[in-house]
C-alpha cells in the first residue's frame, strides 16, 4: 500500500490514524469504522489515502445517493 509521510499542503509530517471516523451528510451523521488515514502534524490537515477515500465512498450516504439506477 502507498504510504503517505509529507502533508501535500505544507510538506509537514503526517501521522497516521485509524479511528472510527464520523461525518455528516444533509444533517445526518455516519461512521466510517476503523478508517485508516493521516493527519497532518504541522497544519492538522487530514490526509486520506486512496483506500480511505473508497472506503468512505462505500458508507456515504451521499455517494449512495449518486449511484445510478
Ligand atoms: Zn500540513
């Protein structure tokens, strides 16, 4: 798997974080479990992998909703 170590804001060091990781869609939340990704140490931007990004794709009710029929 691409590891990521430099934040592509800043070119800060990035950590790496695996938490259950919650957002909001239209007032709603959902948790994306164990979602691996990288936040950034500097700046606090937070990196996500091309795994993380299918990963929340795959629990997003907005990208649910975008599917077609
Ligand atoms: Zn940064």
């Amino acid at each position: 798997m691409f590891e990521i170590t430099v934040c592509p804001v800043c070119a800060g060091k990035v950590r790496k974080i695996k938490e259950d990781w919650v957002s909001e869609f239209k007032g709603e939340k959902y948790v994306v479990p164990d979602l691996e990704y990288y936040i950034c140490d500097e700046c606090g931007e937070p990196v996500y992998p091309h795994e993380a990004l299918k990963k929340i794709e795959a629990f997003s009710p907005a990208y649910q909703l975008a599917e077609p029929v």
